[in-house]
C-alpha cells in the first residue's frame, strides 16, 4: 500500500512536469521564432501587429509634408475631431497676392489628399 501510493504520487509528479513550458535558455529561442505576430494578435479589426495603422502622428507627418512641398513652414499641428489646424509661416519673399495663390493652391490640395479632416491653415507671419 504504501509503495503504491509512493508510485502514484511520483507518477503524477512526473506527469505534471512534463506538461509544463520548457523554461531553459535555449528554449526561449525556438518558442519566439515559431510565432508569428499575427499568431496572437486576432482583435478586432487587427490583421497583425506588422501591419501599418493611420495614427494621429502619420496624419501630422502628411499635413507637414504637404505644408513643406508648397513653400511654407510648419510649425505645429493640432487635431480636434475632423478639423486639423495647421500654423505655418510663409516665406518671406513672397508678395502678398503670391502668398494668397500659395495658400488657395495647399487648402485645395489639403482636400485631395486628406479629405477626412478639414484643414484650417493660418499664416502666422501675415
């Protein structure tokens, strides 16, 4: 009886242990490179983790770059719901009717390629 029960408890010692990760150094290797991202990232909405998401901070990086193509220098954009504000600062050189076309030729564009947000632009070296 009592070499029974030492048995069973050994046993089920054992088969504890081997249904349990293997946490030795050269382990965590083969674990990590057997998944995938999209392996354990299945949210809503959210192919994988590698996949690349439109964020407030692209959409700043976008209305910039535009801002920059056309001649002027931005300083800071803020966003409220759909309306981004941008504050920029014109180049100097300009007459006032070429910082006018300028501005009426990026608030056109600003509607091509950002049509999600209404972009507010105000020149701030008027």
């Amino acid at each position: 009886m009592k070499r029974s029960a030492i048995i069973a408890v050994v046993g089920t010692l054992l088969c504890t242990s081997a249904c349990q990760n293997d946490l030795s150094p050269d382990a965590d290797d083969q674990a990590i490179n057997q998944s995938s991202p999209s392996d354990y990232n299945q949210g809503p909405g959210n192919i994988s983790m590698t996949t690349n998401k439109q964020t407030q901070g692209s959409d700043k990086d976008m209305v910039e770059r535009i801002a920059k193509r056309h001649g002027f220098s931005p300083m800071y954009v803020t966003f409220g719901g759909r309306h981004a504000y941008l504050y920029v600062n014109a180049d100097n050189s300009w007459g006032k009717k070429e910082k006018e076309q300028k501005l009426t030729e990026l608030r056109k564009e600003y509607k091509q390629e950002i049509p999600r947000y209404e972009v507010n632009v105000q020149v701030m070296n008027e």
